[in-house]
C-alpha cells in the first residue's frame, strides 16, 4: 500500500456525506445527517389555528416549543395517517428547531460525491431549489433534500418575515 | 496565568467604582461637604488610578491621577467646591467611563477629550489653588505605574511631600500571606515593576519580598488588592527606625499603615478617629478601603451570566413540569390500590421543595429598583440645569424588586417621563413663584409591588395637564375627539404619535416623538401606563408591569378539546351570557351588553378553528377581558383554574402567531397556547372581513393578520 492510495482513500472518506433516508408515501427522501438532532414519535401536537395546513402545531421537546411540519401534507401525497409508524425527524436549521413529520425513517446511508447527480428541474410540489441532487444507490433512487433551504423559504411560513416579502 | 485574566474585573469593579463617584458626587451638599463623602470620590478615583496603572491604561490613568489631586485638595479643605465644579467632576467622571469603555474595546481611548479634561482639571487648580498641578508623566504604560504614583503622592499636599521623598530611598518589606504559587509569581512580577527587588524567601503561607524604590505602602496595596485581599498583604518599611527619627512631624506614609495593617483593628479605629495630621487621615482611607474591600467581593456576590440563570430558570420549569407530572400519576394510582402514604408524604414534599426552588430561582433575576433610579439623580440634575429650573427628586420604594430584563426596558421609558415632567410639567422658578408654589419643582420616583404587579410612579407638582389644550391640539392633528371624552382618554391623547403640546421644541422634549414610543415599550413589556393629572397641582404617571415576562399568572380555559392560557391580569370577570342581553350588529358582528356597557363579542372558536365547541353563546361562558385599554366579551367553554405558567417564546422556533402572545407547557407536558386580547380582536375582524366576499383560503388571512 502506498501512502499516495492512503491518501486517496482518505480524500475521498473526506468527500463522503452521510444522509438519514426516511420515507413519504412510496418515495424515499434523504437529508444531511448533521442536521439531524433527534428522532421521535409523533405525540401530543397542539394545533396552531389559522397556520397553514401542513403546520400542525407545536409540541414540548424537553421544554423547548417546536414547531411540527408535515412534509406529507406539503408534499401533496395522499393517505396522511397518523400512526405508531409515524415519526417525527428534530432538525436543526438556521438556529431553528424543526420538528418534520414522515412516514418512517429507514437508514443512514453514505454517499460518494458521483453518486450523487444534479436534480433535474421538478414539477410545481416541489422546486428544484429545494433539492441537492438525485441520489442513486444500486437500483434505489434518493431525493436529497435541502432542508435548510426548504424549511427557512416563504411558503413554508415557519420563519418571520419570509411570509411578508 | 497572564494579567489580562484580570481586566474583566478590573473593568467591572472600575466601573462600580465610577457610579460610586457619581453617586456621592451627586449627593455632595457643595456649600457644606460631607467629608467622608469626599474621601469615598478619592477613594474610588485612587482605586481607579491604581488599577489603571497596573493594567498600563495610561490615558485613563493620568486623568484619574489629576482628578484625584484636586478631590484631595477638595477634602482637604484647600479646594473650595461649587456646583460648576462638581459638574466637572462629573464630566471627568464621564470621559473616565468613556475612556474605560474604549480599554474595553482594546481600542485606545480618544486623545482629545482626554487632553481637554486634564487642561480643565488643570485651569481649576491655577485658578482656585493658585497651583499648578504636576502634568503626570507619559512614560510607557507599565512603567508609569511607580513614577505617576510617586507624584501623586507628592502632589498629595506638603506633608505627604516629606512621606514619598523618605520612601524615595527606603526599602520596604513586602510580606505575602497565604498567596498561592500562581498568584504570588503574577504578584512578585508586578513588585517588580514597581521597584527592584532586593531579596525574596519564604513559603506560600509567609513569603518575604523586600523591594527598594520610590513606591510607597498604598500604592502597592493600591495594586495588590486586584488580585488578593488586602489582608493578605503586609507591608513594612525595612529600617523604618531611621526614617521615624529623621521625620517625626510628618510620618511616612508607609509607616502608618504598616502599622495598621499589624496592629488589630481595634486600636486602628481609635488611630482613624483620633484628629491627626491629613497624612494619617488617609491611611485611615486606606484602611477603610481594606475593610470594604474584604466584606465585599466574595461574600456578598458572584457574577454570573444571565444565560447560565436563564438555563437554570428553564430547567426549574421542567422540574416542575416533570413533578405535576408524577404527581397526577400518583394520584391516579393511589385511587386504584389504597394509597400508599409515605409514596403520598414523598410527593407533596418533592412539590413543595420544588416550588420553593422555583421562588428562589426566579429571585436570583430580580433586582432592585435602585439600579434605574439611580441613574436619575444625574438625568434630573442634566436636564433641571439646562432648562433654568429648580427641582427636588424624591425616590420611594428603591428596594422594590423587578426582572432584570424589564429593569434594562424600563430605563429608556422613565427617562422619558421624567424629561417630559420636567420640561413640561414643573414650572420655571419665577412662575412657581407667582403663583404660590416653592420655587423648586418636586419630582418623586416611586416604585412598589401591587398584587402580581409592580407600579412605578413618577409624580411631578407642576402644572398639569391642559385637558382644553389636549383636545384644541388633537382636533389640529386631526384625531377624532369629542368634549365629553373622560379625562383618562383625553390624558391617553399625548401617547399619540406625533403629539405634542409644547409650544416650542426644547432641547429636552417637545418634538412629540416619543410618548408614543414610551407606551408601546410598555405594553411590549406586558405593561401599561395611566396619567392622573391635575391642572395646576401635577401629574402622575403610573407604569403597571409584570413582576417578571418569565412567568405569567394565568386563567386556563378550555374551548373544544383545546386548553388556552388567559393571562389573568387582563380577566376582569367572567359571566354567562343572557340572550336579551347579545346584540347582533350590521353584518357578523355581535356586542354583548354588560351593565350598560356593550361589548364587543370575540368567540375563541370561531377565531382558533376550534371544533366540538359550543357554538350556543348562551350555554358557553363571557369572560370580560381588557385589552390594549377596550374591553371584550370572549366566548369560551369551560373555565378550568388558575395558575402560574412558564412563558415560552413562539419565535424561537417558529414565528409571531396572530392572535397569540406565547406558549407554555402544562401538567401534562402538552403545549398551551397563551391568548393575545388585542391580538385576537384584530384577528377576528380580519377574518370576517376576510370572510365576507368569499370563502378565501386560510393562508391569505393569515398573512393579512400578521402585524406588522
């Protein structure tokens, strides 16, 4: 083994980026591992009324009030369903706590920078802005998400201001 | 270990030390000085000095060091204080503050204020003590520490002259006692730069240094006390027997300390009160200074940063939370199995340790009063001097205790209160005169506790107001106002912006910004203010605030399945709605009559979405609310109790809520949400109007609600 392939194999563990995959509908989605603070049941959410309907409320996390998203209802899908299945991913996003409700949470996988393409431009649910790529593993296809990007924008109404401009 | 560790503290007991001053130098009597009022000035600006110089802050430094010689010539006797000296002081005390904010902020302090004040300072010695004062030398910081010093000392009057030019060749004995390794190299190093170390022995309990040069006792106490308490120090002058001989009339003033510092306190009382020569006065100083320094620091307070408190105020809430908690699980098994008594006795005791852990928690925030109202003597003395006007202030209720995030709010409003009265309200010397007033105007500051609340009153006996002139003014601005309006509303008419009933602008107030500002600080501190006035005889403003924002006296009430919090301070009553007495006005809305008075009515069903609620206003109950000075009848299901609730921030995480102050987490660890009464008026309009010409979708109102 040289130390020129040690360096390579290290140069290229560097480039490697970790996502947790979770699951909406049949679709499987993937965001940035660090931005991930915790994952929990979907219990005990008091509504917020008139905020928009993919807001479902806040909830008491560890008494901090968080805010829970369903990404299922933004994302136009069908058969929303509240369950013991249904999970809630804490993400950290601009000094924000976010919670964000999907169907379930599969694995974390690790992706090289080739295995991840460009997203091609999407329908109206969801802008391509709000993606990093396309990423593919064996016959799998994930939809990376930038959740900093998706979760701070206007039209999810979560942050002050973004609702105004 | 390096020395700027210390600078924080150095910074922050400065700065006490400067409010010290101005302090005194406020409450100084001119024509008949108090002198241990004078020596607390020169205390601190020898403190001040001493750090100053130990530290290398030279600019500050030298303008301590000539501020401190005219404060001892002042207290000496020799300087004949008048009101435009002490406004100097104050002015030097100013730029000091200014100078040790620019140290703060490594940046070097502004050269020509600094210039300025020391060329004033200077022009008042010339021309009051017939003597120019030593310009302190500009040595390299560090450096300047001994030199500066042992001018202060001479400049210090004629018999101290003799003390420092005694010292200039003697040796002192500098004994450390109980000084640890760390702090006793950092300590022998500063010795070091105050005079050549001869010799140095000892062990950490007694460590012996003797140092040669022209540095005297204070001094290096002076530069000790930052880092060790001033009994740790024990400082004799090595062949002192000499020196005491070759001059007796006036002692050195190194050997009356060292002996202080070595005889018991008893007999250094008798040495302070005995009248003797001022050379012993200020080693009675100094003495004093020790003392104060040794009760002080350590056994009083501890700094700590509010986050840290703040971490331990949320953790307490959780605590609490955690505790009813178990506490309702407990008690659910104690009706299936019998109840198990020491279980039962465990639990009430773990409630009421950690309510009481609570109380004392959230005290740990409170401070008193004092620390706005001190800044008034000064705001007044400014103001009452650049208007030509004569004024008394009175405060009351100092030790009253208050948050201290709202003590940091409040200071900017009442600054403006006590401006407007003072301009506005008290009248000039001459007219008070005339019309069989005393010619100087009283100004009272008045704090207490009223309930849950704290009520701060600034009271002035000047003319009050013009309830004629309010409304002519109002009609000139356009604002709707009637005659028969009550004196509250018309009162209420100067906290409209751009109101203003001054004839001319002034320096001080008058532009009518402002009150408007003053009122809406207020009510974003979950306050509100109300004015009494009348003509001729004064005006009252009171300021009604919350004890604190962390924690909220709430009404729980229930709508549907949903429980919303109420904060209590703005629940008048609550009633069950007769249907004689509902009014159905042109188009949705609805008033609701309550001995004589109609109301408008808000359901909280309506306006929160809730479903499964009662939607017969005759079965649901009218709880009578006042918001932002109106009143409304809000329509809710169920009342469920009082009690105290942690205020959580909705923006944190998420963002403003129409219609929704904040959130708190109950028993149950469930989030409520905390109601806004204005809030939801102004969101249950919008969303009939937005109703009206079609159903639109729930976004667009909620964008339309969203205050601005």
């Amino acid at each position: 083994m040289s130390q020129a392939n040690d360096r390579a194999v290290l140069a290229t563990e560097a480039d490697n980026s970790e996502f947790l995959v979770f699951s909406l509908g049949d679709e499987e989605y993937a965001i940035d591992i660090l931005k991930v603070q915790e994952i929990r049941g979907y219990e005990n959410v008091t509504r917020i009324a008139n905020a928009p309907d993919f807001i479902k409320g806040v909830t008491n996390l560890r008494g901090v009030i968080v805010p829970i998203v369903d990404l299922r209802i933004k994302f136009h899908l069908e058969n929303v369903e509240y369950g013991g299945q249904t999970v809630v991913i804490v993400v950290n996003v601009a000094d924000r706590i976010v919670g964000i409700v999907v169907d379930g949470v599969s694995d974390v996988m690790t992706l090289t920078p080739d295995q991840i393409k460009p997203a091609p431009e999407f329908g109206v649910t969801l802008s391509s802005d709000f993606l990093s790529g396309l990423g593919s593993l064996d016959d799998r296809m994930l939809v990376i998400v930038d959740i900093d990007k998706l979760l701070t924008s206007e039209e999810m109404a979560l942050v002050d201001g973004a609702s105004e401009s | 270990m390096d020395i700027a560790d210390f600078f924080d503290t150095f910074f922050e007991e400065a700065e006490e030390l400067l409010a010290d001053m101005e302090q005194h130098l406020l409450e100084l009597d001119v024509d008949n000085p108090d002198s241990e009022q004078l020596d607390a000035i020169f205390r601190a600006a020898h403190s001040i000095k001493g750090g100053a110089g130990t530290f290398g802050f030279s600019v500050l430094q030298n303008t301590t060091h000539i501020l401190e010689n005219l404060l001892d010539y002042a207290r000496k006797g020799e300087l004949a204080l008048r009101a435009d000296l002490v406004d100097t002081f104050l002015e030097a005390k100013d730029i000091m503050h200014e100078q040790l904010n620019a140290y703060r902020n490594e940046e070097e302090p502004d050269q020509e204020t600094y210039e300025r004040i020391c060329q004033t300072l200077q022009q008042i010695a010339l021309e009051e003590i017939g003597q120019s004062l030593e310009a302190p030398a500009e040595t390299t910081p560090s450096a300047s520490t001994p030199a500066a010093s042992a001018e202060a000392t001479s400049a210090d009057g004629s018999s101290a002259d003799d003390a420092s030019e005694a010292n200039s060749t003697g040796h002192l004995k500098v004994a450390l006692i109980n000084v640890d390794d760390k702090d006793r190299f950092l300590l022998v190093e500063e010795l070091e730069q105050l005079g050549n170390i001869e010799s140095q022995s000892g062990d950490d309990k007694r460590y012996e240094v003797v140092l040669s040069g022209s540095v005297s006792a204070d001094d290096i106490e002076a530069v000790m006390c930052f880092i060790i308490e001033p009994d740790q120090i024990d400082i004799q002058p090595l062949a002192s027997g000499e020196m005491k001989t070759e001059a007796p009339a006036a002692q050195p003033e190194a050997q009356p300390t060292a002996e202080q510092e070595t005889t018991p306190p008893a007999s250094s009382t008798e040495q302070k009160a005995s009248p003797s020569a001022p050379a012993k006065a200020e080693t009675g100083d100094g003495q004093a200074k020790g003392k104060a320094k040794k009760a002080a620091p350590e056994s009083s307070s501890i700094r700590v940063s509010v986050d840290k408190v703040d971490q331990i105020i949320n953790l307490v809430g959780e605590l609490i939370i955690t505790q009813s908690m178990l506490d309702q699980t407990v008690s659910d098994l104690g009706d299936q199995t019998g109840a198990n008594s020491s279980l039962q006795s465990g639990m009430s005791l773990l409630q009421r340790n950690a309510r009481d852990l609570q109380e004392s928690v959230m005290s740990i925030r409170m401070i008193p009063m004092e620390f706005v109202f001190s800044r008034f003597p000064r705001v007044v003395r400014d103001t009452a001097g650049k208007l030509g006007k004569e004024i008394e202030l009175v405060t009351e209720g100092k030790s009253t205790e208050l948050d201290k995030s709202l003590v940091e709010r409040i200071t900017d409003p009442l600054t403006h209160l006590v401006r407007n009265s003072l301009d506005h309200g008290i009248e000039m010397p001459d007219v008070r005169e005339s019309i069989g007033k005393p010619r100087t105007g009283k100004l009272t500051l008045a704090a207490r506790h009223q309930g849950g609340n704290i009520l701060i009153e600034v009271r002035d006996d000047g003319a009050g107001l013009d309830r004629d002139r309010l409304l002519a003014k109002a009609r000139e601005n356009g604002l709707n106002v009637s005659d028969t309006m009550s004196d509250e509303d018309v009162y209420q008419l100067i906290f409209a912006p751009g109101f203003s009933t001054a004839n001319e602008v002034t320096d001080v107030s008058g532009r009518g910004v402002g009150m408007d500002v003053v009122k809406r600080n207020i009510q974003g501190m979950g306050g509100r203010v109300e004015i009494q006035s009348k003509k001729g005889e004064g005006t009252v403003t009171s300021i009604v605030l919350p004890l604190t924002l962390a924690i909220l006296d709430g009404m729980s009430i229930k709508v549907g399945g949903e429980t919303f919090i109420l904060p209590l301070s703005t629940v008048l009553e609550s009633l069950q709605p007769n249907k004689d007495d509902m009014y159905a006005m042109a188009g949705d809305d609805v008033v609701l009559k309550v001995r004589d008075e109609y109301l408008p009515v808000i359901a909280i069903h309506e306006v929160m979405d809730v479903e499964n609620a009662i939607t017969d206003p005759t079965k649901s109950i009218a709880v009578i609310v006042q918001g932002e000075g109106r009143r409304y009848a809000m329509l809710v299901d169920e009342l469920v109790g009082q009690q105290q609730v942690v205020v959580k921030n909705l923006e944190d995480n998420y963002r403003k809520v129409p219609g929704i102050s904040a959130a708190t987490i109950l028993g149950d660890g469930s989030v409520a949400l905390i109601l806004d009464i204005s809030g939801l008026h102004r969101l249950s309009r919008a969303k009939k109007e937005a109703a009206k010409p079609a159903k639109t979708q729930t976004m667009s109102f909620y964008k339309e609600s969203e205050p601005s």
